[in-house]
C-alpha cells in the first residue's frame, strides 16, 4: 500500500556515503510525518540508514532487499525541532 504523502527518491548507483546524505536533504524538505522510500544499491546503506534514523529521531518502517536493490521506507519525525540524543 502507497501512502499519498509517500514520496520516491531513486539513489541507485551511488556509493557510500552519498544515498545517506541525499535522503538527509530530501526529508528536511518534507513534511513531518511523510514517508519517504529510497531504492539504493550499495550494500552499506543497510547500516548507514539503521544508524541515520537511530541519530536523527526519523523512523526506519522497513527494510527489504530484492535482487541488489535495497528499500529503505523512512518516516519523518513529527517533532518540529531538531532530534537531539539524551
């Protein structure tokens, strides 16, 4: 099921760190609560999203991969300020 505040960003093909750091400025732009799926190729993007959403209070929903492509589904945190860790 496709959410309509659902967005698609395409990051296959980039290495480390770059699908991280895209999926960063595109989420700012977006409105708390949305979700954003990105498909990315490099393997170490599993670890680096796990790691990115644990920093920054955005919640990873799932996860899969299918044939060498990797779907990350990201919500974005609803709190207007910044995440900051305790």
């Amino acid at each position: 099921m496709k959410f309509m505040d659902e967005k698609l960003l395409d990051l296959k093909g980039m290495s480390c760190p770059l699908p991280v750091l895209k999926a960063n400025r595109f989420l700012r732009e977006m409105p708390p609560g949305s979700r954003l799926r990105v498909l990315a190729t490099d393997r170490a993007s599993i670890g680096d999203f796990q790691a990115y959403c644990r920093e920054t209070g955005h919640s990873l929903l799932a996860w899969s991969e299918d044939g060498g492509v990797c779907s990350f589904l990201i919500r974005r945190h609803t709190d207007n300020a910044e995440h900051t860790r305790s």
